[in-house]
C-alpha cells in the first residue's frame, strides 16, 4: 500500500513540509509505502479546456501530469496547504483544480487527509476549501482527535506546536489502520459502491 503526500506551500522544506512529515513517520511505522510529493510548484491554474478529459493529462505540461501518473498506483493521498489570506496557497488550489479536473476517477473512494499550517489564524477557512475537494469526489475523510493544523512560522516553530504535531500522528496512524481495513474488505470480497447515473440540476432551464 502507497499514500502519496502533495505539499502545497512554494517551500519545499517548510512547516507544511514538516507537519506532512509526521503522518509520513506514522505510516512508515505501519508498513504503508510513502512518497512526499512537492505541489507547490504549480503556478498555473485550470483553463477549462476540455483537454484532460480526452487525453487523461492537463495541457499544462507540469507537476501536475506528474501527478496523475504517481496517483495510478496510490492507495490514499495527504494534501497540505500553507495558510495564505485565510486560504489554500494560490500554487496548491491551482494543483487541485487542475488534478482534480483532470483525473477524478483515479481519486474516487481513496481515503484522503487534508491539513493546514500557519503562523496564527485563517486555518479552519482554509481547510474549508481543502475539503470541498474529497468530498465531491467520495473519498473518505481521515482526521485525528482536532482540527488538522499546526501552527509555526518556522519548521522549528511547528515541531514545538505539541498539539498539532500529535494531530499529524493520529493521522497517520488512522489513515494506515483506514487503509489495512479496505485491504481486508477488498479481500474479503466487499466491492466498491456501484456508481449512479449522474443527475444534474441547473437553476437556469
């Protein structure tokens, strides 16, 4: 089992960085395969093209379409944000726009974690935004025992954030035992909920 972990802040090595960090210790403990992927480096948004869905990539040839190949083998996924205006860092929503868009279907039903970092404040709006991703895919929510946050301005900062850095454990801990379990069910012969045909209502007719 495999759980990519996407770092949405533009610093590579930074406090999002080093909060992704301790759920990936947590999984490593448990046996789950693990890869920190860096998403901050996305600085252009959905265009709205079409183009993905017909050749299974974004047009934009970056991180993204990188992306998508390692989602082919994943079997749950961390997306980290920085706190930038009480939002999701501009780089991380433009990723979410566009790896959603492009590659719904190798997301749905993989358990999902999303968690936020910042100096002070603006954390619960931005996990807010975070979570509307998953949950119009139907992918199961994994959290800890608070809200998924930290709190630092440095990477030295979050590791003292005692708190937050306990909610990153559980998180680990409770993706890896999420994961075990669906494993068990698959092999006990529990399939997927059978998609329904898609209802769409506009407002406008």
């Amino acid at each position: 089992m495999k759980v990519i972990l996407f770092n949405g802040s533009p610093k590579k090595n930074g406090c999002t960085y080093t909060a992704l960090c301790e759920i990936e210790k947590e999984l490593n403990k448990e046996g789950i395969e693990t890869e920190v992927f860096h998403a901050g480096a996305t600085t252009k948004g959905c265009l709205g093209c079409g183009y993905c869905r017909k050749n299974g990539k974004c047009i934009t040839d970056d991180c993204v379409n990188e992306a998508i190949k390692l989602l082919r083998d994943a079997d749950g996924v961390v997306f980290g944000s920085p706190v930038h205006y009480a939002a999701a860092s501009g780089m991380m929503t433009s990723f979410l726009d566009r790896l959603f868009f492009s590659s719904s279907s190798l997301l749905k039903h993989k358990p999902c974690a999303v968690i936020a970092s910042c100096r002070r404040g603006g954390s619960t709006a931005t996990l807010d935004q975070l979570l509307k991703y998953p949950e119009f895919n139907e992918m199961p929510i994994v959290n800890g025992p608070y809200w998924a946050m930290v709190h630092g301005n440095t990477p030295e900062e979050t590791v003292q954030d005692l708190e937050g850095i306990q909610v990153m454990r559980c998180i680990g801990k409770n993706m890896a035992w999420l994961l075990k379990c669906i494993e068990k069910g698959t092999e006990a012969g529990v399939k997927k909920p059978e998609p329904e045909e898609k209802i769409k209502t506009n407002f406008i007719r």
